[in-house]
C-alpha cells in the first residue's frame, strides 16, 4: 500500500521502517495491515491507489470521497454543519474534514 502524507502533516514525520524523514506530500510504502493502522491513527495520511501505469489517484482514509452528496448532507447534518444547504459536494467534504 502506498501512503501519502496530506499539507497538514507535521513538517516532519518519521517512521522506523522509512529511511529518513517525510514531510508533507511525501509517498511511502508501508504492508497493508500497518498502512491501514496508520490511517486509522492519522488524520494527515492519504491512500494513494494506483489507477493506471504511473497515474495515482489519491483518496483519504475517511471514505468521504464515495459518499453521495445525500450521504454527506446527513452527516454534516448530524455534526451541525451550518451552511450545509448551500454547499457542493466537494464542500461538504472538505467542512467534514475540518470538522
């Protein structure tokens, strides 16, 4: 699995099994059972999923990205997102994210 650490990451992060220091936008490999254990622990970490031959697509962690808007109205409903009627999907998205 290939990670990626997200613009609001510490300036530096490291991890015994990386050589040297990333900081943000950086990429590692890490096995799937670590990787998704760092993403569950770490809100500044990205799956980056490799869609075709040196193209990636990143996408977080928080299942967000595959939501419908209706999904994502209700849970920003739910955390008392105010504005919420008014906002495009990728809003949404980004609010619950702050949130």
């Amino acid at each position: 699995m290939k990670l990626q650490l997200t613009d609001d990451a510490p300036a530096t992060v490291s991890y015994g099994y990386v050589d040297g220091g990333l900081s943000p936008g950086d990429e590692f490999d890490v096995d799937g059972a670590k990787g998704e254990a760092l993403l569950d622990a770490h809100d500044y970490l990205e799956r980056v999923v490799d869609i075709a031959e040196e193209e990636y697509e990143v996408t977080s962690g928080d299942g967000l990205a595959d939501a419908t808007y209706d999904e994502l109205y209700e849970r920003a409903t739910e955390a008392g997102i105010e504005g919420r009627s008014t906002m495009t999907k990728d809003e949404l998205i980004g609010e619950l994210r702050e949130d």
